[in-house]
C-alpha cells in the first residue's frame, strides 16, 4: 500500500502542533491551579496527593509515592505536614495491621471540592465562545486520547 508523502507531512506537523497546544494547556491549567491554592495554603505537591487519594481512595506511602513519582520519604514528610493540618490521617489497614494507609480527612476533602469547582468555573468562563456542540466533540476526543494512553 502507497502512503502518500504529503499527507503523512501533515500529519506529523498537525501532531507537532496538537502536542505543543496540550503542553501549553496543561501548564495553563497548572498555573491556574497552583493560583486557587494559595487561598488554602497548602503545596502544590499536597494538593495533588489529595486529588490521588480522592481519586483512587485509601493508600499506602508506597502507592502514593509511586503515582507522585517522588521517594518514601519526600512523601512521608509531605503526609506528616499534611497530618498537622488535619487533611489526612494514617490509619491501619483492618486486614493487615502492619499496613498504614493514608485516609483523606473532611478538610482535605473539602479543599478538592472547592478548587475543582473553581477550575471548572475557569474552564467555564475559558469555552463561552464554543458552542455547546464543540465543547461535547472536545470532551469526547479529550476522553478518547486519555483512554487510549492510559492502555499503554
């Protein structure tokens, strides 16, 4: 089968384009954030153990370490700061006491809320130009692109 040259051209550049809009969005989005938390005071590392925790439930130091892609004991100081402002505690695992999970308190709980209800907002005021029909092919490609490389 013959490929033809300039419509593989294209594509590479329309990916180029398409990879470098989803940088500049998510670093957007991550400043946008990083804005809403200091109404909080908390970290921006703190803050996304508790979006882990309020996603995925109860979890060891381990298992969060290992989705914040930081050391043990960076995340055993992190929880310990976070524990002092009562927005986790540790507790023991029912079936196996020597496991210590982390446990999203109400606060902590409370702060997600309200910042993903401000970033939704933002995201709000930000697509008052699309129409209603825009913004659902968006969400679907979006949801697509993350369903397909969370396969990977």
């Amino acid at each position: 089968m013959m490929i033809d040259k300039e419509l593989l051209q294209h594509d590479v550049k329309v990916v180029a384009e398409l990879e470098k809009d989803l940088r500049y969005i998510a670093a957007i989005v991550k400043q946008k954030g990083r804005e809403l938390l200091t109404d909080y005071l908390i970290t921006p590392p703190q803050f996304i153990a508790l979006q882990w925790l309020f996603e995925e439930g109860d979890m060891t130091i381990g298992d969060l370490s290992n989705k914040m892609y930081l050391a043990c004991s960076t995340t055993t100081d992190l929880i310990d700061r976070m524990e002092k402002k009562d927005l986790v505690e540790r507790v023991k695992d029912p079936k196996d006491r020597r496991v210590v999970r982390i446990h999203l308190l109400d606060k902590g709980l409370k702060i997600i809320d309200e910042v993903i209800t401000k970033r939704q907002g933002y995201l709000q005021d930000v697509l008052v130009d699309f129409s209603a029909d825009e913004v659902i092919k968006l969400k679907d490609s979006l949801s697509k692109l993350h369903h397909d490389m969370r396969k990977e």
